[in-house]
C-alpha cells in the first residue's frame, strides 16, 4: 500500500492549491479515503473525508466551506481543493485510507506572505 501527495508548496494568503495523492497497493474504489495535516508542534488533525464512491463528503469546521475533496476511482487518486488560505492552514498535508495503517510522507503547504 502506497500514497504519494504532490501539490504543495509556498502560497500567499488567500490564494488556492490543489493537492493530489496517488494510491497503489489495494482496491482503492473499495475504502474511503482521508486527508489530514499537522502543523509544527501540533497533533495529526483530520481535514476532510470522502466515502469510497464520492456520495458522502465531510470537514473539519475549520476547512468546510474553502477546502473540497474529490476523488477519481478510475485514476486511483484524490484531491483537495483549496481556496482561500490562511497563514493557520499552514502544515505538512497527508491522505490515508480510512483504516489508516498506511501513511505517505506528506506534501508541505505553506502559508505566507
């Protein structure tokens, strides 16, 4: 099982990425999946969740309503959208699959002006 996370990088506030994450290793249609971050000195956080075909989507309450999550069954991978960035969204972003035995190494997103 492998999840590799690309789409980070250095943003002004209030700018958008687009974060992606590759999965490999299981039938990734069959599991919902997740993203998380944590900043410096700060524990795991869950950011936003995504049931197995799409239909149901969740979000912390401090992402919901800027931070959208997708996910393409045929291409193994999902997203996180992000819009309107601020200085606290600043943090090293995962995805994992809801069982989170497996993590990636994560994609660092900085918030700055």
């Amino acid at each position: 099982v492998q999840f590799v996370e690309s789409g980070g990088g250095l943003v002004q506030p209030g700018g958008s990425l687009r974060l992606s994450c590759a999965a490999s290793g299981f039938t990734f249609s069959g599991y919902a999946m997740r993203w998380y971050r944590q900043a410096p000195e700060k524990e795991r956080e869950l950011v936003a969740h995504i049931s197995n075909t799409g239909g149901y989507r969740n979000y912390a309450d401090s992402v919901r309503g800027r931070f959208t999550i997708s996910r393409d069954n045929g291409k193994n991978t999902v997203y996180l959208q992000m819009n309107s960035l601020t200085p606290d969204d600043t943090a090293v972003y995962y995805c994992t699959r809801v069982t989170r035995d497996y993590w990636g190494q994560g994609t660092q997103v900085t918030v700055s002006s």
